[in-house]
C-alpha cells in the first residue's frame, strides 16, 4: 500500500505544478486581453480624431473649389502604367491571419489592375507581412517596421510621406494605393484598400456641389494651386495614418478574439486539472484510511 500511495503523491505534486503553471498562463493571458481592449480604445478614439480631421479638409477643399471651380483641373485622371502601393501588416504575434489577409488581398487587387511587376513600387509595414511577398512582386520592395504605439505611428508616417513625395515627383500620374485591415467589430478585423491618389475628380465635384454650413464663404490669401496642393497633401495624411490606425486597431481586436478564446480553453484546463487534483486527492486520502485500519485490525489480532 505504502507504494501506491507514493505513486499517487508523486502524482498529486505533478497536478499542483500544473495548475500552478496554468494559473500563471491564466494571469498573462488576462493582462494581454486587458492590453488589446485598451489599445483598441485608443486607436479607435484616434480614427474619430482623423476623421474630425478629413472633415476639416474638405470644408478646405470645398471652399477653394467653389471660389476657384478650375483649380480641379489638377485632379484629372492619370492613365494606370506605374502603381505605389503600401501595405500595412504587423510584426506582432497573436493577431490572427492579419498579415496574410492584407498581402494576398493587395496582391490580388495588384494583378487585377493588369500593371507589370516592374512597375510597382512597394512599401511594407512590417516584416512579417514583408516576408509573405513572393519573390519578382515588385520593382523594389521597401521595409518598414511596424510601430507599437501612436507616438510611433506619427513618427512612421511623417517617414512614409516623403517617400510617396520622391516616387510620385520621379513618376508623374502614378497611381497609390494604400492596403489595410479594418477593424470590423470589438473583436474581429478584416482586408480593406483606399485609392487616394490621383484624386478622383467625381469625388471633387461632389464637394464642390455640397451646400456649404455657413452664411458665407471664408477668404483665404494663398495661390490656389498652392493651397490645393497642401490641402491633398493633408488628406493624403489622413488617409496614410488612417490606414495604419485601422490596422493597429484590426491587429488589437484579433488579439482579443485570441485571448478570449485561450482564456477559454485555460478555463476547461483547469477545471479538469482541479476535478483530476481533487480526484487523486481523495484516492490518496481513502488509501492512507485503509493503512491506518489495516494496521489497527493487525495489532488487534497480534494482541
């Protein structure tokens, strides 16, 4: 008897340690959910203020274009021969098929525009999403890491800019295209793409016909050609760093389906861990009752 009962404490110890362990797994899990339900808070509350922000910018647009009707001339459409594309992934684990579903969604999109690899200037957020690109994609593919904050994703696009700047100066009426994950729900993102340059001229004339808020119109001094080329260049902001925002989001919200889910799974865990403890606990209980009865009855009999 004395053996069993080794073999069982041994067994116990084993089940402490496990619950122990999963406990701990417990408690990360819970801080990792707690993390991407904050984070996504933040980035939500980020794309309200760029969209508080676009808003701005078309009431800019709209007034430039109805004092100057012409200047939309500077929005005529460019045919499609040389296309920059960024795509926005992530380098952090836990977030689902995010990086897949943006690649093969931009690729896709990419190959229906009938426009040569070599005509493609590629920048990508995120090695990971980088490494998913096969090889002859592009022309030349640019790396970007992906960022972990706000703060880093302001830095990110004032690094983006620039770069779009140095393409669309070296190839005139190339077309950009911007690939992202948007958040769908509290807990789920999905593929999504935006066409911010050339600017669509239907879409201007759209904003020149909207009734304006006011009584009157505001006065500005600058050339309008200057002041058309900043107010695209802020939207082109806008839609950059929206982008990247929405996927920041995206990439958050599978991370919480994913804790959700092991928080699951951990829970089911440990109630079979517990009820196998408190099982083996029992056995070794009865066992050592036994031992105790056995012996006394044997005494009895020597007496």
């Amino acid at each position: 008897m004395g053996g069993k009962g080794e073999i069982a404490m041994r067994t116990i110890e084993e089940l402490q340690r496990q619950i122990g362990a999963t406990r701990d797994m417990e408690s990360v899990v819970r801080t990792m959910k707690s993390m991407a339900a904050v984070n996504i808070r933040q980035y939500e509350q980020a794309a309200r203020s760029l969209t508080g922000y676009v808003q701005t910018v078309r009431l800019g647009l709209r007034a430039l274009l109805r004092n100057h009707p012409r200047t939309r001339i500077h929005a005529r459409r460019a045919p499609l021969t040389r296309v920059a594309a960024i795509l926005f992934g992530t380098d952090q684990g836990m977030c689902g098929p995010l990086n897949e579903q943006v690649v093969d969604h931009g690729l896709t999109i990419l190959n229906e525009l009938d426009v040569a690899a070599d005509r493609r200037f590629l920048i990508v957020v995120g090695e990971r999403a980088a490494g998913l690109l096969p090889p002859g994609a592009a022309a030349k593919v640019e790396l970007h890491r992906a960022p972990g904050s706000l703060s880093g994703a302001g830095f990110l696009v004032g690094d983006l800019l620039p770069r779009m700047d140095d393409f669309m100066g070296r190839e005139p009426g190339a077309h950009l295209y911007l690939f992202y994950s948007r958040q769908t729900s509290a807990a789920s993102g999905a593929p999504a793409d935006a066409h911010p340059l050339p600017v669509d001229r239907a879409w201007l004339d759209r904003l020149q016909d909207e009734p304006w808020p006011g009584r009157s119109l505001p006065l500005f001094t600058m050339a309008p050609d200057r002041l058309f080329s900043s107010l695209i260049r802020q939207y082109l902001f806008a839609a950059v760093m929206g982008a990247l925002v929405d996927t920041m989001a995206s990439e958050n919200a599978n991370r919480l389906a994913a804790m959700q889910g092991a928080e699951k799974n951990i829970g089911r865990r440990l109630d079979e861990l517990s009820a196998t403890f408190h099982q083996r606990r029992q056995m070794r209980i009865t066992e050592e009752l036994l031992d105790i009865v056995s012996g006394f009855e044997a005494l009895k009999v020597s007496a």
